[in-house]
C-alpha cells in the first residue's frame, strides 16, 4: 500500500468515524437519519452482490424499502409513538414473501424469499437492536442513551486497529487461512488485549457498572466482531467478490465497514439481557 492509499483510507475512515459519532451524540433523531441511511445502503450493496449472476423474483428494491420501514417502525415503538406499527410490518412483509412464493410461477421463488428474509436478519435486524441497546433501561431509564452503543463502536475500532497493526507486524499464525488469510493469530490476541484496557478506561469514565461488566463487554465485542468479520469475508468468498461496495475509498463498501459491526450488536444485546438477569 503506497502514501497516498493510506492518507486515502485515513482520510475515509476519519470521516466515517466523524458521521458515526454525529449519528450518536447527536441525539435520538440524528441516530435514526444515519443509520437509516447506513441500512439501506447495507442492504443495497448485500442484495446487489447476491444478484451479482443471476436475478431474483422479488425486488431488492422493495427489500430494501421495507428494511428501512420496519427500522422506523422500531424508532415510533421506542418512542411510543406507535407500538403496532412493527409487528404490522414485519407481518406485512412475511405475508407478501409467502404471497409471492404462491403466485409467482418461477422455479427459483424459494431461494429468493431465503435470499430476501436472510438480508433482513443479517442487517435489518442487528440495526434494530443497536436502536433497543440505546434505549436500554439498563444504561438510561429507557431514555435514549449513546453511551452503550459508542462503547460498542470504540470497542470494535481498538479491536479492529490492534489486530490489524499487530498482525501486519508479527502476524505469523494465519486464524482462518481459508476465509480470510490475512488474519493472524497474533492479531486476534492483541485485538481482545487492546480492547480490554479499552473497557478499563470506559470504567473510569462511566463507572455507573462494574470493571468486570466493561471488561466482559469488550471480550464479547471482540469475539463476535472478528466472527463478523470472518462471516462477511465468507459471503464476499462465495460471491465472488473483492469489496461490497465502493462508497468509501481505500475500505470498500458500507457492509465492508460495518461486518465486525452486524454480528457483535446480538451478542452484546444479549450480553446486556443475561447481565441484568444475574
């Protein structure tokens, strides 16, 4: 990778970072206007790089439309604006799937309601729960809070950097060589290990939980992350494809950004439920 590559790819990430934190601290409304936008355009660039041979019977177009509307739908619920509005779509949208498997008379209309629904567990789903995550009643009295999911972001980048630092100095360890070969050994110890004094450090600035729950949370983040990482790597793998996208240069698509991201939020929204029951 020659300078001017990386100022590129410094420069691009700089700016994703800053767009993430304005969708963050800068309130309830501004978290729905960007990652609303990053849903849609995670699910543009999945179901475009699913059609990359062969096109499917139902739309990516109205996939991605109802994403976007089942995402603001789980915003009115939180907000108590419209408590029914999330189950009426999402029953919605699984009664047109099954409408179309009956009426439609193509030989592949299965494989594309699994291709449909798989989207929207993959990224609509995760999305949505990183919107639950910071309404948690654990964090804010059920108030909207950006403190859970900017650890959960600060987390993934100190896990992401040290793994990627480390493993291109003394990686020799491939992780799984055939997924992803860049990946080390090395690199996934110094992640988690990076990332725990991370959580050290959020300790003291939100000491509102335990060390041990900022520690337990920075493990989990750093397991499933890389395990996103790897999975999207898998979906490029079997698609036949680089990059998921373009959008952002030097690192490829908003999916290419977000992998580690769409796997973690499960467990971390799990993390929190267990952690409030013990």
């Amino acid at each position: 990778m020659n300078l001017k590559d990386i100022f590129t790819r410094a420069g691009a990430g700089t700016i994703y970072i800053l767009v993430i934190l304005f969708g963050l601290l800068g309130g309830r409304f501004s978290f729905l206007a960007v990652f609303g936008t990053i849903l849609g355009s995670g699910l543009f660039e999945f179901y475009r790089m699913v059609e990359k041979d062969t096109t499917h019977a139902i739309s990516k177009i109205f996939n991605i439309l109802m994403g976007v509307v089942i995402f603001i739908s789980v915003f009115l619920y939180l907000e108590s604006i419209n408590i029914y509005l999330l189950p009426v779509f999402i029953l919605t949208y699984l009664l047109i799937l099954i409408a179309s498997a009956i009426f439609l008379r193509r030989d592949d209309i299965l494989h594309g309601i699994i291709y449909s629904v798989f989207g929207q567990v993959y990224i609509t789903m995760p999305l949505s729960l990183l919107m639950f995550i910071s309404y948690s009643p654990d964090m804010a009295n059920n108030e909207y809070n950006w403190v859970p999911v900017l650890a959960l972001f600060v987390f993934l980048w100190v896990n992401d950097t040290a793994a990627y630092f480390i493993g291109s100095l003394i990686g020799k360890h491939k992780l799984i060589e055939h997924i992803s070969p860049k990946k080390s050994i090395e690199g996934f110890i110094a992640g988690i290990f990076f990332t725990l004094l991370a959580s050290l450090i959020f300790s003291r600035l939100y000491p509102g939980f335990t060390p041990i729950f900022w520690m337990g949370l920075s493990v989990v983040v750093a397991l499933f992350g890389t395990l996103g990482d790897l999975f999207e790597s898998l979906i490029k793998r079997t698609c036949n494809v680089k990059d998921a996208g373009d959008l952002i240069p030097g690192h490829g698509g908003i999916l290419d950004r977000i992998d580690s991201l769409l796997v973690a939020i499960p467990a971390v929204f799990l993390y929190l439920i267990l952690f409030h029951s013990f």
